[in-house]
C-alpha cells in the first residue's frame, strides 16, 4: 500500500530558479515528515524535517511546506545549484519507529 | 568514523542459495534500521533494533529473513534459500536521539539468478 506518493518521477529546472518537489500521503496518523536526497551510488542522505504541529521548515535553500488538510507537503529549493541533482525522497513516519518513503523525484538541475 | 558502512556492496547468487549480509552502524548509535529498494520505489522498512533487541519487524520480513544485532554494534541481515524477488538493493541506517533522522550506508546490491 502506496501511503507515501511522489507523482513525478522527474523534474528539470534551471539553474538559480526555484525546483518544487511535491508529496502526498494517505495516512492521517503520520505526524513527522522528511526529505532525503540521494546520489547515484550513495544511500540516502537527510535534507530537512517537519512536524505536524508546523506548516513550514526552513534551512537555508530548502524550505518544507506541510498542508496536512490537504495531506501535502512539498520541499522548496530556491535558488536551485548543478549540485542540487540528485533523486529526493518524501518520508513519513507516526509514533511507530518505520517510515514511509515515497518512490522518489528525479531532480536534475541544468547550468 | 566514516558513517554507516555495508558489507558487500554487491552479491550475485543462485536462487536457493543463502546470503548474509553485514551493517556497522555510526558507533555512538544504538538504532540500527533495515530497508530493501527496487528499482523505481522508495527504501522499504524492514525491521528495527534497538541496541540488540529487535523491536519491529515488518510483514515483507518473511520467515526466510532473519536479522541480528548480537552486541548492539553492527547487524546481520539474513536471506535463507534466495528467490529472483529478492534481488534489491538493502539498505541500512543508523540513528541516534531522534529516530527519523537515520543516517544511511551505502547498500548491498543483491541479485538473484
């Protein structure tokens, strides 16, 4: 059961424009939400987190949204760099110890 | 320490076959995770230890998998007579105070003929 979903497989901007990745989940019992980046060969690396009592979470380039009427919840990267090209994945996760990862976006990010 | 690391990274086998493989998490660490990932999805949880006691398993753990944390330091993940649905890519992760920032290795590619 797909409780993460990351709609687009793939996403191409510019570089120094603003890079959306969008989120959806289906669990209402989710309360804590991450974005992992991960490169080729690599495992996944932690970007950024939010709780459900926030709506946003900001560090530095990358900001987090989080609707939770909507069950939403979408990482900014602003201004988006080369380097930021990467595969990005949404997770979420409830009192239990797993998280949830969505399939993933592929972002590349064109000089 | 140079973080999570995972041993082999990759392992070809026949099915029927079995495979160990090993986790050494981040030393101060006492959460150590399982993940498997297909090509195409998102790492997929497979069980939890908490120093050694395992704590959570999930229902893609079948009886074929066994996985162990006998000292709380590094892990074993076990697949007994090997299936082509198993071949993935596992990943480990390791945490600290806060359980959903894990840090992960770099994975064991494993591949089923």
């Amino acid at each position: 059961d797909q409780q993460v979903k990351q709609n687009s497989p793939s996403l191409s901007v510019q570089e120094g424009r603003i890079s959306i990745l969008n989120c959806d989940y289906t669990n209402s019992m989710f309360d804590y939400f991450l974005w992992y980046k991960k490169y080729p060969a690599e495992g996944p690396t932690f970007l950024i987190s939010i709780s459900s009592i926030k709506d946003k979470n900001e560090d530095g380039r990358f900001t987090v949204f989080l609707n939770k009427s909507a069950k939403h919840l979408s990482l900014h990267i602003v201004p988006s760099q080369p380097g930021d090209s990467a595969v990005y994945f949404c997770a979420a996760s409830d009192d239990n110890n797993d998280m949830r990862f969505g399939a993933g976006t592929r972002l590349t990010v064109k000089p | 320490d140079t973080g999570v690391s995972q041993n082999p990274r990759h392992k070809i086998t026949k099915r029927g076959q079995n495979v160990t493989f090993r986790c050494d998490p981040i030393s101060e660490h006492n959460r150590l995770y399982w993940y498997r990932q297909t090509l195409g999805q998102g790492p997929e949880f497979l069980t939890y230890f908490q120093n050694e006691a395992q704590l959570e398993k999930s229902r893609l753990l079948s009886d074929r998998f066994s996985a162990e944390r006998p000292k709380g330091s590094f892990s074993t993940l076990e697949i007994q007579r090997t299936e082509q649905g198993d071949s993935a890519m596992y990943l480990c992760a390791s945490s600290f105070l806060d359980p959903w920032t894990q840090y992960f290795g770099p994975g064991t590619r494993l591949l089923v003929l």
